[in-house]
C-alpha cells in the first residue's frame, strides 16, 4: 500500500512539473511573437487591405509599342528558350491557320534582308511519328522498347510549331512585385541569342531516318 502511494504521488509531481514547464515556454513563445507584430499587410505582396477590393488595383501591365525592325532584342532567359517578343504585336494577333504575320519576316529565306531573327530549324522537325490506321488496326510506325523516335528535318514550318505565340510573348513593361535575381548559366557563347536544340536533340537517339 504504501509503495502504491508513493508511486501515485511521483506520479502526481512529475505531471505538475511537466505542465509547468509547458506553461513556461508558452509564456515564452508568446513574448517572442509580441516582442515583433507581425501585420496583415506584411504578408503578402498587396499592401492594401485583404477586407475590401474597391481601393486595390493591380499594376497597369503595358507592353512595348516599338514597330518591328526598331526594337532591341531581349537575351534568351536560359539556354534555348524561346525569345520574347521585343516589338509590339498589335495587328499581328490571332494567329491562325490562314494568318501567320509573323512568317512574313522570320522565314529563314527572308529574315536576313528583314534584319530579322530567323526561325530556327528546330521548328522545321518534325517529331510526330506517323501511325498507321486503316479503320480497324492501329499500328504504331515505331517500337518504343527499342527507344525508336520519329524525328524528321521537313521542309516546312512544322504544324506543332506554326503558332508562334504557343511560346513566344512580348515583353511586358509592368512594375515587379519581386526583383528576379535569376542568372542565366548558357552552356554556349552565342546562348542568349541563338538556339542551339537543333544540334543537340538527336543526340543518342536511334530514330527512324537513319
């Protein structure tokens, strides 16, 4: 009996101790928090109030008005991406089937006399096996166990690659809400101008036109 008792009450002290000690560092952790008001205004990147929209309006995003030929190019933002628009597109949007404005100075056979940036020609490969069906059987024109591909330099603009804007968009002269501390590591000197996936995208591929 008195053993039972005095395990009762080591019991009793050691859960007063540990609820004290809780209530110390909740003591402690709320100092730490009041010590430094965190507001609602400083949690985002709106600095106005989140209970109203009537006095909140994003930045007017305006983009370059410059006509084509008198505009400064933009470097790429990394190895082989698609270069922003740098002059302005007004009149030259939707791209369609039966309108495509943009070809009318970056064909490769132009763009030169256009002083234009001519298409490259990872967009006259065609990367779209083409299958078979006769309307009972598909047949597939490659064996992907054998990691075959189906890429083929064509003469043409490329269906997949036709709408340049899938890509391609002009620069917006809006204010950050961030400043981007992103530094481009191209893995060529002419990186920032230049594609150079044409040259790289059939390496250790076995495709069908060899």
């Amino acid at each position: 009996m008195k053993l039972r008792s005095l395990t009762l009450g080591l019991t009793v002290l050691a859960a007063v101790l540990i609820t004290g000690c809780t209530m110390n560092k909740t003591v402690d952790a709320n100092a730490i928090v009041n010590d430094k008001i965190i507001t609602e205004a400083s949690l985002g990147l709106r600095k106005t109030t989140i209970y109203a929209e009537n006095t909140t309006a994003a930045a007017k995003t305006e983009y370059t008005k410059d006509a084509p030929g008198t505009s400064t190019l933009h470097d790429r933002a990394y190895q082989d991406a698609p270069p922003m628009i740098p002059h302005s597109v007004e009149g030259f949007l939707p791209v369609t089937i039966n309108n495509n404005a943009c070809i009318g100075c970056h064909a490769p056979e132009i763009a030169s006399a256009m002083s234009a940036t001519a298409i490259p020609k990872s967009h006259f490969i065609d990367f779209r096996p083409k299958h078979n069906y006769d309307g009972k059987t598909f047949t597939k024109s490659v064996n992907n166990m054998k990691n075959e591909t189906s890429v083929k330099p064509v003469s043409k603009l490329v269906g997949a690659r036709f709408n340049c804007t899938q890509c391609h968009a002009p620069q917006s002269n809006g204010n950050l809400a961030v400043e981007s501390t992103f530094e481009a590591n191209y893995t060529r000197l002419d990186g920032p101008t230049k594609s150079s996936w044409d040259e790289v995208i059939l390496d250790n591929l076995d495709t069908l036109k060899k």
